[in-house]
C-alpha cells in the first residue's frame, strides 16, 4: 500500500501566492493524477498470468515489468520535484501525464514483452514528472484546514487506488472487452489522461522561490547506479548468475560511491546537491531511511507473490484474485485512518506493535500455505490478510512521518524525497529479491502445478518474513530509545 501522502505536510513554508480561494476544481484533477500513478503501482499483477500466456514471458521479464514502473518512478522523484520548482509545476504535471498516457498506450499496445517492458520503463518516468507536482500543487494552494481536508483527500484516494488496482484491474482482465484482455489496465489510462491535460488549466501555476541549478550529474550517476544494481537481481530468476551480473554490481556500487561523494563536494563548494548526504550520516534517519526500504520492499512483492500462487498456481479468475485482495485492503484504509490518533496516544511503540503483528501474519500465512500445500483453499486466507493489511497500516502510514521528525525543518523537504524515493526503490528491490527466491523454488518444485507454486510462495515470501521480523526489532529499538530520552 503507499502512504506517501504522509510526507507532504513537512515540506516548506506556503507561499504568497497560496492565499486567495482555493482551486477545489483543480484538486479533483490533481487527485485523479495520483489515482492513476497508484493504481498502475498495482494493477499488473492480477493481469501478470494472462501476460505470462499471451506474450510468454519469463519470471525476470515479469519481474522488470513490475519492478521497472518502480524503479524508474522511484530514482526521478526527486528530479521531478526539483524541476516543478523551477519551470511550473502546472507546466511539469502536463507534461508528466502527457507522458504517463503515451506510455500507458504503448503499454497497452506492445506485440512483445520487451517493448511492453520498455513502456513500462517510460511510465515510472513520466509518473516520476507527474506525482510531486500533485504533493506541491496542493501544499502551495491550499493552507489550515482547507490543506487538511486537501490532504485527507488525497490520503483516501491514493488507498482507494491500491484497492481498485486490484478488483477493477481484475474485472478488467476477466472481461475482455473487445478481446484486449490484459491490455485494458492500460488503455484505460489513455481517456484519462487526455482529460486531466484538458483540465489542467484548472490548477493554478505556481514556482519556487529559490530556483537552485538542476544537479544532472547526480541524477545520471544515482540512476545508472541503481539499474545496475536492480537489472542483474531481476535476471537471476530466468538466466542464473553470469559474469556480467557480478560485473554489474560492482559497477553499481562504484557509481553510487562516487554519487556519495559528488554530492558532498557539491555540498562543501556551497551548491545544493540532489541528496544531502549529512542527512544519511544522522543515525536515527539511517534507520529510518533502512525502514522505509524494508518494508516498502515486503509490499508489491507481497501482491506478486500471491498473483502467482492464487492464478497461475491455483487457477483463479483475475477478478475472484482480485477480490481475494479486497478485504486486506479495506483493513489498510480503515487503520490508516486510525493510526495516526493510535500513534499520537502511544508514539512509538504502537508503530512497533504494528511491526510485530506484521510479522506474525506474514509467518502465519506462510505456514498455512506451506500445510496445506497442493490442497490450499485460497477463501481460507482471507482472515490473516485482513491482519496484514491493518498491520501494514499501523506502520506504514504513521511511519513517514517518524522519520521525517529525526530532521530539522529546514531539510524536510530533501529528506521527503530522500525517503519517497526509497519507497519506490525498496519496492522494486524487493520484487527482486523474492523473484529469486520464488523462480528458484519453482523450477525445483513437485510435479503439480498447485504444489510447486505453493513451494515457490513458500519461499519468496521468507525474504518478506525476514525483513518484517528485522523492521520489527528496528522499531522496537527506536521505541526504547525513545523511551529512555523522554
């Protein structure tokens, strides 16, 4: 689920031109910008077995196909933000949703995986110009309690976006309108996206103040960094490890070394740099940032991991495996709404509780299917992902906010970006991670197809156990802490 709305309300003193009526016509166009960058997020992996059929695509292509969006949407947040402040973020968002439709139509066009994988890559992009035009846009315009509603708004639609990925991308696929198939959860974009450019003359423009240099060298080396690092974890799946995918790490982290250290000398000549890299040495937002990561990644590799074993593994329609989703959905969005008045009440040590909770259902549902095995009832899961969708909740939404408190207010604006972009990248990090362990199991599974998906959940989903556990004692650390210092 994503909760990034959480981030906005720490970002700089409104400006002038805020105070005057507030442009509630241009808020449904910014909201319905958020909605389809969301529900893109999610809506491919109901459709990824009728991908798999048609374009007979492998596991890796599967996984870039997911983790492509994201990365891509994760590594230009930042540079997207920055480039709304210096030339309109009005003028930005129109060009992001411009993009994000030509890329939805090649998407929903593409003959063959790698062309749809391609397009894939062009919509992060294009959502990566669009989405903090959609954060700054309502945080300039609107001010007290009109920016609170604004943002409550924006907080409910962005949830009411993870639960539609799942349910309407399923109906979608099961109802093949004009024999499209899968093709729709794109297409779909194209109408919408030709309406808000139409409408976006309702949102008023506005610039930052300070309008520093755009650091492209930052955003070059930061980006090449992190594909090398993701494309060869993706690969292993299908291909194994070769020579070049240990070339490539190495590579990655000789760029983002000298990223790190580009930053600071930009940091030391008086120049603002893309990342403030005096943020990363504060300890407790270290640990923030490695939460942020962590659980982040147990989220969309959650989500693929059970397309996988409920439709291909199992044979459900793409709706009723969308349905499945529903109710762990739902439980997001109502403790959302709780979580933060829950952690106001207990502070941290709520959020640790979430954390453990979240482990406990994560092992608990893992467990079940590993019993059950070929004779999995996939109704019988319901109950605990209802619990680890309310657990979700209980972390990630008020955990935003936690970190962004560990700076001052001067650099909260950085820090959100910092911390939106590990969102993103912790997502597709972990779509990687458990695509190796999922492929792996597969290809040394049983014989039935029940059975040897079930295996392959089995084993993906211990990196989500694991790392659940370890943001579990994260937590648990910070809530001491912060204990003994009050």
């Amino acid at each position: 689920m994503s909760s990034e709305a959480c981030t906005t309300e720490r970002l700089s003193p409104i400006p002038p031109e805020a105070v005057r009526r507030p442009p509630w016509p241009g808020l449904f166009i910014l909201l319905l910008a958020g909605f389809v960058t969301i529900f893109d997020l999610f809506v491919v992996n109901v459709a990824i077995p009728s991908m798999q059929a048609e374009l007979g695509a492998s596991l890796s292509q599967i996984g870039f196909i997911v983790a492509g969006y994201e990365l891509a949407f994760g590594v230009l947040l930042v540079t997207g933000g920055r480039l709304g402040d210096l030339h309109g973020r009005r003028r930005l968002f129109i060009l992001g949703m411009a993009g994000f439709t030509v890329a939805s139509l090649f998407c929903g066009i593409a003959p063959t995986v790698e062309i749809l994988i391609g397009a894939r890559v062009l919509q992060g992009l294009a959502a990566a110009l669009l989405f903090p035009q959609v954060y700054a846009s309502i945080r300039v315009n609107f001010s007290g309690e009109d920016s609170r509603r604004a943002f409550g708004f924006l907080g409910m639609t962005l949830g009411l976006a993870a639960i539609a990925g799942q349910i309407v991308g399923g109906f979608l696929v099961e109802a093949n309108i004009f024999d499209l198939g899968w093709r729709t959860i794109f297409l779909i974009n194209v109408p919408v996206g030709i309406f808000a450019i139409l409408m976006a003359r309702f949102i008023p423009e506005t610039r930052s103040p300070e309008r520093p240099a755009l650091d492209w060298p930052g955003v070059a080396l930061v980006t090449l960094g992190l594909t090398m690092l993701l494309v060869p974890l993706v690969e292993a799946p299908t291909h194994g490890w070769q020579l070049w995918s240990f070339l490539s790490l190495a590579g990655a982290a000789l760029l983002l070394t000298t990223f790190y250290r580009h930053q600071e000398r930009r940091r030391k000549a008086g120049h603002q740099p893309l990342v403030d890299m005096a943020l990363m040495r504060q300890p407790r937002f270290a640990q923030g940032g490695l939460l942020v990561l962590l659980i982040y990644s147990t989220a969309s590799s959650f989500f693929l991991c059970f397309a996988l074993l409920v439709q291909t593994g199992f044979g459900l329609s793409p709706f009723d495996a969308g349905s499945a989703f529903v109710p762990c959905s739902i439980a997001f969005v109502i403790l959302s709404l709780s979580a933060p008045r829950l952690v106001a009440r207990f502070g941290t040590p709520a959020i640790a509780l979430g954390a453990l909770v979240y482990a406990a259902s994560l092992g608990v549902l893992v467990g079940q299917v590993w019993i059950a095995d070929a004779d999995l009832v996939v109704a019988h899961l319901i109950p605990v992902l209802i619990v680890i969708g309310g657990a979700q909740a209980m972390i990630m939404t008020p955990l935003l906010n936690l970190v962004l408190g560990f700076v001052e207010e001067g650099h909260a604006g950085m820090a959100s970006g910092v911390i939106s972009t590990l969102q993103q990248v912790g997502a597709a990090l972990g779509v990687a991670l458990v695509g190796i362990l999922f492929g792996a199991a597969l290809w040394e599974g049983a014989e039935l197809q029940a059975a040897r998906y079930a295996s392959a959940f089995v084993s993906g989903m211990s990196y989500n156990v694991a790392a659940a556990i370890l943001v579990a004692i994260l937590l648990a650390r910070l809530a001491v802490h912060g204990s003994r210092k009050s």
